[in-house]
C-alpha cells in the first residue's frame, strides 16, 4: 500500500510538472507571438483619420502623430496623442478628443482638436513666440507675428500675466506698434512715433490702465507721455 501510495504521489507530481510546463510554454509563445498579432492583424491598425477643429495646423501633423503611435488605436489614446502633437507643434494643441469607429478592415479615429490661438506675440533673445489668453507660451510655424509686439522675458510675462493681458486689451483699440518690458518701467511705442511710460508691470493694476486709457484718448499726437509718477502725467507735445 506504502509502494502504491508513493507511486501515486510521482505520477501526480510528474503530471503537475508537465502542466506547469506547457502553461509556461504557453505564455512565453503568447508574449512572444502577441506584439507581431497586433502589428499584423488589420483590426488594430487605424485605417482612416477624420480631423475636425483644426485652424492653422495642417492635417498631415495628425497623420504623423499617429503614425509615431504605431499606428494601431491600442496605442493611441488623447493622453499620448496630445503630446506627441505638441512635441511636433511647439506646445501648439490645447486638447484633443478620441473617437474610434471599428470595422472589419481597422478602425477610423476621429480626432477632434482645440488649437491655441496667439494673444501676444512675444519676442525674447530674437526668438518669436506667442502666448495664448491663457497665459500659456508655444512656439508656431503656422501663424504670423501680430502687433503689439512685446519685447519681454517669458517668465516676466507668465508671472504677470493678468495686468499685461488688460494692458494689451487696450493697446490692440490703440495704434500700439511694442511694448517693452522691463523691471525698471514699461515702454510703448505707437505707429506714429509717441512714447508712452508706464511703470514696470508688476506695479501696473487697474487705476494705471484707466489712467493710461484716458490720457492716451486725449493725448494721441502727444511725443511722449510720462505715466510713471503716480497721479501726474507728463505730456510732451511733437512740435
């Protein structure tokens, strides 16, 4: 009985060794062969893309942002679509939404974007960028500069960026040509020539802007105009 008893327990350990060894075949071929299924098989690859919302970003900077995802809607979700977008863009996109339509022969995304639209065009060390009414910088081949231009360091910009955002508001009414931005004051240039002081940026706040607003107004053909003295204004005529 002790014989058959150990012979028993052999074969059972025997048996359990072979399916421990066929399971483990079996998923190492699974891992093996399952990435080359995905490449292959025509329901994982993206047959058609539809592109909607787009303004200034050509359709084929989709094309390749999908392609750099393989090409297979496994891969490609709006997470890692946007970004890879905006690596090609100059942080350019704003958001992105994902539909799949599946089909025998693949899948059509459908892709639905939010591109950032320039506020300022900012000019630093001679390099153009721009900034959305957010606040937030990219880089765009897709549109031109647009007045004013603001000479300026981005971080000054981005700390500061409420006060300039009204400041532009009113300027983009006016024939402002630049602004420069520096921590000492603010200069304003127009398209004829007058120069406009203003206090630094970080000293601007709506009592500034309104004085800016009304003496610019009365005083368009004025050769400068001082506004750095709290409560006064200096006005230098262009004779």
């Amino acid at each position: 009985m002790k014989k058959e008893g150990k012979k028993a327990g052999r074969r059972h350990a025997g048996i359990g060794y072979v399916l421990a060894f066929v399971w483990i075949s079996s998923m190492a071929l699974g891992g093996f062969f399952m990435p080359v299924l995905i490449d292959t098989l025509p329901y994982f690859k993206i047959k058609a893309i539809q592109v909607e919302g787009n303004v200034a970003i050509p359709t084929y900077v989709f094309s390749k942002a999908v392609g750099e995802l393989k090409n297979n809607w496994l891969f490609v979700n709006e997470k890692r679509l946007l970004t890879v977008l905006n690596a090609l863009t100059g942080n350019s996109v704003e958001e992105v939404k994902i539909d799949r339509y599946f089909q025998t022969q693949g899948v059509i995304l459908k892709i639905r974007v939010k591109e950032r639209k320039p506020f300022l065009t900012v000019i630093e060390d001679k390099k153009i960028l721009f900034f959305d009414d957010k606040g937030v910088p990219f880089l765009s081949q897709y549109y031109a500069p647009q007045k004013p231009y603001i000479y300026a360091n981005q971080n000054l910009i981005k700390n500061y960026f409420s006060a300039l955002k009204k400041l532009v508001d009113i300027c983009k009414t006016s024939q402002v040509n630049s602004i420069y931005l520096t921590d000492m004051n603010t200069l304003i240039y127009t398209t004829n020539g007058s120069k406009i002081l203003l206090p630094p940026l970080q000293q601007i706040d709506d009592v500034a802007l309104k004085r800016f607003e009304s003496i610019y107004n009365i005083s368009m053909e004025a050769k400068e105009i001082d506004l750095t003295t709290e409560g006064m204004a200096i006005i230098k005529s262009g004779e």
